[in-house]
C-alpha cells in the first residue's frame, strides 16, 4: 500500500445530519458533534452519506454541514465527504467545494433511480473527481439502497483515475471486501454489524453508521484485530451487533433514536430527523435510555 494512504486506517463515524428545533441545519450542533468524536479518538468522519441524511438537503446545506465540520476538524481529522447528488452538476459543484476546504478525500454513490450501465456510471463518477482533482476519491458501494452494485470490471475502469484509491463497501458480502482488495483498491467496512469479518477479510478500516454512538467499542474492535485478538474482538462484536438491533427496534427512524443515545451519553444534541424519515415516538425514548445504559456498560466492561 502507498504510505500516503495510511492515513485511511481506522474508525470513521459516519456523521448525523445535525438540525435545530425548526428543523434547519445548525451550525452549532455541527461544530458540537465535531468536537465530541474527536475526543472520542476516532481516525476520521466521513461526512454527508446516509447517516447525514444527504439526500434530503439541498447542495447549500451539505455546503454548510462541511464547512462547519471542517472549521473544527481541519488538522485533527482524516475528512471523507460524500458530495454525490443524483445529477452530475450538483455533484461536481460539491466535490470542487470539498477540495476547497481542503478534505483528504470525496466519495460518491452511483445515480440512483435509473439502473445506469457501466459506461455511464463510469463518467458520473469520473466527471465528479475531475471537479476536485487534487483529492483522493472513493466510490461508495451500498447497492440494497442505491439499487447498482459496483462490480470488478467497473472497478479496474475507475482505477485508471488516479486519484481513485478506493471503494466504501457496504454490500453485505465480505466476499466483495476481498474482491475490491484484489484489484488494488484500499477498501473501507460497511456494514457495522461485520466490521470484524470486513477487517479480516483485508479492509483498511471502517466507516459506520452507528459508531458515533459506542465510536469506543468499534476503536477496541479495531485495535484487537491489528493485535490479532480476534476471540476478544468477536465479543465486543457480538455485543454492537445485538445494541444494533436495539436500535432498530423503535417506531422512529434508527439515526434518531441514535441521536438520543449520543443525548443520554452526555454528548451533543444533533436534534431528529428529517422527513420523510420517520420521527422518534414517546415508546422510543425507554430504548434509547436503555440502549444508552447498555453501551455506557460495555464502554467500561471492554475499554
């Protein structure tokens, strides 16, 4: 691997979209939620994928969610943006505005709604690193939600672009980690409930959309496996799986009740959700105090 990429190592929360009481993004909480994974020691944040509700804001907003995540985070932080919108110009417009703050990489799904052929897919993203192309660029593989799944033909296409480095794989096969793997990209861990398999199996490290809310349980997991602990890593494992089901078992959106789990860990308040995500009912609020106990317990139990 090429020592510049080492900094790619490690944990990477991926970062809740952050609103105040009307609903509109706060830069404050932006800022609030910055600080509080830094002290958490995470490697990274990778901002404005799915668990920052990106495809309900509009390209001003993500402007600001970035800027202000990077007004802290510059300096401290390894910063992966998301800047894909579902056309070609709004992606661009947020990669060049990625570069200009200076992030360390952009990444971008694949246009959803209509299933693109390769050739297709490959200008998109080609089109969107061309916008920033001083920045390393990962190509986001998450195809239950985007509905086309990267494959390894198109992968060695886009590896011809330099600046691709990567694929953020969230398919739930391992078997694509090892695949990605093997045809030279560096390959972030998706899914959370099998970042040890994923790390096994050759990714770099993770990015997830639950660490912000146990980011110490996900570092142990990471540590035990570059140790080679993998019995000790598989317990810690177990145990964030089963605080994800948790999580999903509300009636409100899964990133709300995580929210509220950050609130009852003394964290900052990043506000709900934004609709047509579901929002958090009063029933909610007992598993998220629970939840929160629970992941208090097996901070102080493993770490």
């Amino acid at each position: 691997m090429k020592q510049e990429l080492n900094k790619y190592r490690g944990i990477f929360p991926a970062f809740y979209a952050c609103y105040d009481e009307a609903g509109a993004v706060s830069p404050e909480s932006v800022r609030a939620l910055t600080e509080y994974l830094i002290g958490k020691g995470v490697q990274g944040l990778y901002v404005g994928g799915s668990s920052g509700e990106c495809i309900y804001q509009s390209v001003a907003e993500r402007k600001l969610v970035l800027e202000n995540v990077m007004a802290v985070a510059r300096g401290k932080l390894v910063i992966i943006a998301h800047v894909a919108c579902n056309n070609t110009a709004d992606s661009m417009e947020l990669a060049a505005h990625a570069e200009s703050l200076g992030v360390d990489a952009i990444a971008a799904i694949p246009p959803i709604y209509f299933h693109l052929p390769d050739r297709a897919m490959a200008r998109y993203w080609n089109d969107i690193s061309s916008a920033a192309p001083n920045t390393d660029f990962v190509i986001y593989n998450i195809p239950q939600l985007a509905g086309v799944a990267l494959n390894s033909s198109l992968l060695r296409t886009m590896l011809k672009n330099p600046k691709v480095i990567g694929v953020k794989n969230s398919s739930m096969p391992v078997q694509d980690i090892e695949m990605w793997r093997d045809e030279g990209a560096i390959v972030f861990n998706g899914p959370d409930e099998q970042l040890l398999s994923g790390l096994v199996a050759g990714a770099i490290g993770g990015i997830g959309g639950t660490y912000g809310a146990m980011p110490e349980l996900y570092l142990k997991i990471y540590e035990l496996v570059q140790a080679g602990k993998i019995a000790e890593a598989r317990e810690i494992q177990d145990a964030c799986c089963q605080i994800i089901y948790k999580m999903c078992s509300g009636q409100g959106n899964m990133y709300g009740i995580i929210k509220a789990i950050i609130r009852e860990l003394g964290g900052p308040d990043a506000g709900g959700v934004r609709a047509p995500l579901y929002p958090l009912q009063e029933e909610d609020y007992p598993i998220a105090r629970e939840t929160a106990k629970e992941v208090a317990g097996l901070i102080a139990k493993f770490c």
